[in-house]
C-alpha cells in the first residue's frame, strides 16, 4: 500500500531542484578547485622598474645664415604658401669664442596656410653638425610666427651619427635681430637631448 505523504509530487520535485541548486552553488563558492588563484608573478615581459634616462641641456647658440639661394621672392615678416630657400648655418657661442662650433645645410618652404589664423606652416629638412654629433632636421614649422619672433620654432630631432647617435634632441630657436655678417637671418638655439634605456 502507498503511504500518502500529504505533498504534491511536483512540490517534492520542485524543492529536491532547489536543494540540488542550493548545494551545487555552495560547493562553487567555497570549492578550492574553483576558486581563482593569485598570479604567481609578473608576466615573462614586465619590465623590473621604470625605464632609466640620460640627458644633456645645450643653450646658448647663434645660429649665423651666411649662404641662402630662395626659391621665389620672400617678405619674413609675411611668408606665403611657396616661399622657402636653401641654405648653411654657422653656429657659435659667442660667449666663449668667435670659432664655428656647428653648421646646418637644408631647406624650408611654405606648405600651408593654417585657416584659423593665417599662419603659413612649413616643411623643413637639414643636416646638423653639432657637439661632435649629427642630427637629422625633419618636421613642420611655424614659419610665420618663427620669422617674426613671436615664438620658438620646434622640432623633435634624432641624432643619426656621432657622440649622441641615437639619442632624440628636442630642438627650439627663436629668429632674433641679425648683428652679425652677412646680417641676413640669426636665431638662438637650445635644447635638449635624451636617451631611455631599458635596463
């Protein structure tokens, strides 16, 4: 004979799923197996701590333009899309000597005219020979802003060869009144040269 037990089959189901449920998620929470474990160290290609640096500051350099061939007529206090030359640099530090301590050969012209205030943006490309290295002068510039004094012209410059050759100069120079022969065009130069090093 069947013993009536009082409940529905379907509730004694229903609740023996929940039990069945209940328990599974309890072995899930507090089972080792899956619980996630800590790393057990940095990844293979972490570096061990910040990466080291060297640098060296420069300042103080005139720049001299003593030979130039332009490419078409040019007003430097109102450059225009076209205008540009070629040209070699002296540099000096006039407050050790009057000897040639670097020169530049290159070029710039005008590419140009930035809508939002009508300055014209140039293309430059130079060699420059300086503190026994050689930098490779690549980039934009301001040419308007630069010729009339207003700001320092910048350009992020490698060193390709020599004493810092594979260091990355950060290169500013600011146009100033010309007082030297031929009196044509004279800046001040500065910057700043660095290297990361990983180890």
């Amino acid at each position: 004979m069947r013993r009536h037990t009082g409940m529905s089959p379907l509730v004694t189901t229903a609740s023996m799923l929940a039990m069945v449920a209940a328990g599974a998620a309890m072995t899930s929470v507090g089972s080792s197996k899956s619980r996630p474990r800590p790393p057990a160290g940095p990844p293979e290609n972490a570096p061990a701590g910040p990466p080291r640096g060297e640098g060296v500051s420069f300042s103080g350099i005139t720049e001299v333009l003593t030979w130039q061939e332009v490419f078409q007529p040019m007003n430097p206090q109102a450059p225009v899309v076209g205008d540009g030359a070629k040209w070699h640099i002296d540099l000096y530090d006039f407050s050790k000597s009057e000897d040639v301590i670097g020169t530049i050969d290159g070029w710039a012209v005008g590419v140009h005219e930035r809508p939002t205030d009508g300055h014209i943006i140039g293309w430059e490309e130079a060699t420059a020979e300086l503190l026994d290295t050689t930098f490779q002068v690549v980039g934009p510039i301001d040419l308007t802003a630069g010729f009339r004094g207003e700001d320092h012209m910048r350009l992020t410059v490698p060193a390709v060869a020599g004493r810092y050759k594979g260091w990355v100069a950060d290169w500013r120079y600011k146009v100033v009144q010309a007082d030297r022969p031929p009196f044509w065009w004279q800046a001040e130069l500065e910057g700043d040269i660095c290297r990361m090093v990983s180890k």
